[in-house]
C-alpha cells in the first residue's frame, strides 16, 4: 500500500536553532514554530528537527522570530512523562526551511541555492 506524510507550515521561529552533532557525526538541528491560526486564536506551536546540510543551514541563518516555510513529514514518538504518564510527541523532520523575509544578498534562501556573487 502507497503512504503519504508531507506537511507545510508558514510561521515564525520562537527560539535561535542550536547545531548539535550526534555520536556518528551527523548535523541535528531543533527548533520550535509558531503558526499563526484564526483570528483571536493562540498561535500552534511544532516542534521541528532539520539534518545534515539544512541542520548547518537553518543553524547558521535563521533566527528567533524569523518568518520561514517549513516542509517535511510528520512523525509521532511515544514517551513516558516526569510523572510516568505515558504521552506522543509530535514533530515535523523538516526537508526544506525557506527564510521568507527579506535578507541580505549574500543569503541563500534555502538550502542548495548558491549565493549572490560579489560586486
């Protein structure tokens, strides 16, 4: 049977990303989003994690309160709280991060385009 997990989010970073590196040497990335939802609603807040060479871009580029598109797949991890109840969090492994606002020249806006030559 065929499967399908892609999700896409417009929203605004609430933290500055912090670059980790894992025991075998790979780039890991965590950030939270706020997403704006209706009028007189409080924003929906996600939990995202980037890998390898867009952990290093979002890492060195984006920024808390940074207005991004976020595309990836939703995946659900169950746990056990401070308390031992048991709990599901939920997260978005990011395949693309785009910076929406305006940048400098010199800024890629997502991984894999190359930047603005000098003048």
């Amino acid at each position: 049977m065929a499967t399908f997990n892609q999700c896409q989010f417009i929203g605004r970073l609430g933290k500055d990303p912090e670059l980790q590196v894992t025991s075998n040497g790979k780039p890991v990335t965590k950030f939270s989003l706020a997403v704006d939802q209706a009028k007189d609603q409080p924003p929906m807040w996600l939990n995202v994690t980037t890998w390898d060479k867009l952990a290093e871009f979002v890492e060195q580029y984006a920024h808390k309160g940074a207005l991004v598109f976020v595309q990836g797949r939703l995946v659900q991890r169950p746990y056990t709280d401070k308390k031992q109840v048991d709990r599901i969090a939920v997260e978005i492994i990011a395949t693309i991060v785009q910076l929406l606002e305006k940048r400098q020249e010199d800024i890629p806006a997502e991984v894999g385009e190359e930047p603005a030559p000098d003048k």
